[in-house]
C-alpha cells in the first residue's frame, strides 16, 4: 500500500488549496505576503503531502467561495487615503485592508508597503494613486499580480515586480494611476529593502519533504510528515554533540608539561 504523501497531486487540488488560502487572507489568518508565498508553494507542490503542509496550520473544511475583486456597493465603496502635500506618508508593518486604498502625493511621498498587510478584500487589493510633482511608492510581495493603468503627463508609472507565471491564481494588485510631473511606482520584493521573516514551521516541513522527493525519490515519503530530521536524531542521542549554530572545533593540542622546579 502506498503512502498517500508520495501521490502526486492534480490542478483541481492546487486550486482547491489556492482557494482555502484566499479564505484565510479574509479571514484575517494570513498576510498578503504569506498569502502569496503560500500561494506559490501550492502551485509548485508535487505530492500532496506537500500540498498538506502548505494549509497545516489553518483550519480544515469546505472553503467559503469568495470574489477575487467584490463588486463595489451601491454609492461606491469609501477609500481609505494616504496623502502627503509637501510631506511624507507611510504605511508599512502589520495592517489591515478591508476597503480599497487611496494615496496622494503633491510635492511629497507616499510609501504603501503592502507585505505584511492583512487583505481581507479577496486576495485583490484596488488602489488609486495621484502623483503631483510627487512620488507613490506601492510595495508588494513577488509573485502577485499587478495591474497598473492610468495617465502619466510629464512623468512616469511602471512595475518592477517579479509576477506569477501566466495561468495561475496569484493574488491581485489593481493601480490606477494619475501622475503629472511625478512617479507611481510598484515595486516587489528585488526593489525593496528585505523584510526579517521568520521561518514558519509549515515551510521547514514543505523543504524537507521536496528535498526528500529530489534526493531519494517518493518512496521515502512513507516515513511521514513529522519524521525527525537526521541531525536532530543525532542530537537527540548526544545532545551536547552538535550543535547548528555552532560547528565543531579541531581537537586542541595538549598543553606543555610545566617547566620543572630547580
């Protein structure tokens, strides 16, 4: 009987995990870059074991369908807005974005760091960016997708964002920009100063299964998702033998014998 970790796994269940992740973004579980970065290893999972770690730690059950990009409510939906004159304003760290956003820059700056942001609008975040002899800033995560229309007079708005390979369900992030004698840029994480991110415990257990499946092949996936990795066993026999942050000495010489009393 084989181990169902070594079965490959097909689009419907890609999508299927993809969409639960989108209702944990909602719900508030899940940054736009965890969202993302997630989303990614579900497309790139081979087994689905691996599929299985990627939701390890969000609760189970039927995904709630949801709209990538809610249509607005009667009247419009109200923007919450960022505006620097002659100024600077900045949004990075841990936020919410449950309505669209708006950013306006006349002689000043607007940064919108999104990565770290919780969208509970779909997985899609709207923005409107006015730049007037200004600059707006917009950081996202790399691998979403980015769309970026509007009207530049006298000055610039471009994308510098590694996106999603075409096809697949990445989050969204729609611009609109009005930019006279100023810059909207969109730029990922290449463009940007890196973020300190901790290393999940649902991403250890993703790598050492793909290293597992490249090394030594699927069958060796039958040891299951929380087999002990071989240097922590090693560890556990001789816990004063190893340790990862710091590597083994060269055995010291001894010490001369004491000059002798006269």
């Amino acid at each position: 009987m084989n181990d169902p970790g070594g079965i490959r796994v097909s689009d419907a269940e890609r999508e299927d995990v993809v969409e639960r992740l989108r209702v944990a973004s909602v719900e508030g579980r899940l940054t736009l870059g965890e969202l993302t970065e997630r989303t990614e290893a579900a497309y790139s999972a081979r087994t689905q074991a691996e599929l299985a770690v990627v939701t390890s730690d969000l609760p189970g059950g039927h995904p709630v369908p949801v709209t990538a990009y809610p249509p607005p409510a009667e009247g419009g939906r109200a923007r919450r807005w960022f505006v620097a004159v002659m100024g600077s304003s900045k949004r990075r760290g841990s936020w919410r974005i449950d309505k669209p956003l708006g950013a306006v820059a006349v002689m000043g700056d607007v940064v919108l760091d999104l990565r770290q942001a919780e969208v509970r609008t779909g997985g899609a975040v709207d923005i409107v960016a006015t730049a007037v002899m200004g600059d707006v800033k917009i950081i996202v995560p790399d691998g979403v997708d980015v769309e970026l229309d509007g009207v530049a007079i006298m000055g610039d708005k471009k994308v510098q964002v590694i996106e999603a390979p075409p096809g697949t369900n990445a989050p969204l992030v729609r611009v609109r920009a009005y930019v006279v004698m100023g810059d909207v840029k969109v730029v990922g994480d290449a463009k940007a100063k890196p973020l300190q991110k901790a290393w999940a415990a649902w991403r250890e257990q993703w790598n050492e299964l793909r290293q597992l499946t490249g090394e030594s092949g699927l069958h060796q996936l039958g040891l299951g998702l929380h087999q002990v990795h071989p240097t922590q066993q090693e560890h556990s026999r001789h816990p004063h033998s190893w340790n990862p942050a710091q590597p083994p000495q060269p055995p010291q010489p001894p010490y001369p014998p004491p000059p002798p009393h006269h």
